[in-house]
C-alpha cells in the first residue's frame, strides 16, 4: 500500500510513530508506546476519504508487529465508541466500562499476541 515508517530512532522507550503514505499524501497515521504490560496504540486516524480502504487494517498490522517485534504479549487502545466494531473485527475485546476521552465517549479495548502462561 504505501510507505511506513515506525520508532525511526530505535528509541523504544519513547513514542513511536506510523506514518502511511501513498504517492507523497499521507493516509493513516499512529502512534505506539510500551506501558508496564502492552504496546498501547495512540492517536489512530486514517483520511476521511481513505476510510474503508484497508488502511486502518494495515496500521493495526503495523502496531500488532511493532509489539511483537518487542516481546510486548498485547496491544490496548482507547476506541471511541463509533468505532468499537471496527477494532473488534480486528481482533480487540472491550475491557472497560464506557468513559469520556476529550469529551467524547471512549472504551478500553485489548488485543491479546500471546497465550496466557497461566
């Protein structure tokens, strides 16, 4: 699809950032960082009139193999509500009872890399 770039500086203890580009216009965007226990997935955006093209798939992907490349067992998100679904056929459960994020109606959601050792 296009071109991607992830923790250019190999710096993982800080943000990273995805960038996706097609012929120089950016498409998606998102940004990843480690917390105690996951890889959590910040400020997931693709272009209004991107959407529905596979684009939000493919940074989900990124995020997913950003994780596992660090030996992260998860991935978590803050979704807003209108898109619960979306990340749900992505794979991601809602862990949270619903909250407000900048005002807007948001829910925690998990994606689990890894089996429990349990």
């Amino acid at each position: 699809m296009g071109d991607q770039q992830a923790d250019p500086d190999g710096d993982f203890g800080k943000s990273g950032h995805i960038l996706l580009v097609e012929e120089g216009k950016p498409m998606g965007t998102a940004r990843v960082r480690r917390t105690d226990d996951a890889l959590k997935c910040e400020r997931i955006a693709v272009r209004a009139s991107a959407r529905g093209a596979g684009w939000g798939q493919q940074l989900m992907s990124i995020c997913e193999t950003i994780a596992q490349e660090h030996e992260v067992d998860a991935c978590v998100l803050h979704a807003q509500q209108r898109v619960v679904d979306f990340y749900r056929q992505q794979g991601y459960m809602v862990v949270s009872e619903p909250f407000e994020e900048a005002g807007i109606p948001h829910v925690e959601m998990r994606l689990q890399l890894t089996e429990d050792a349990d």
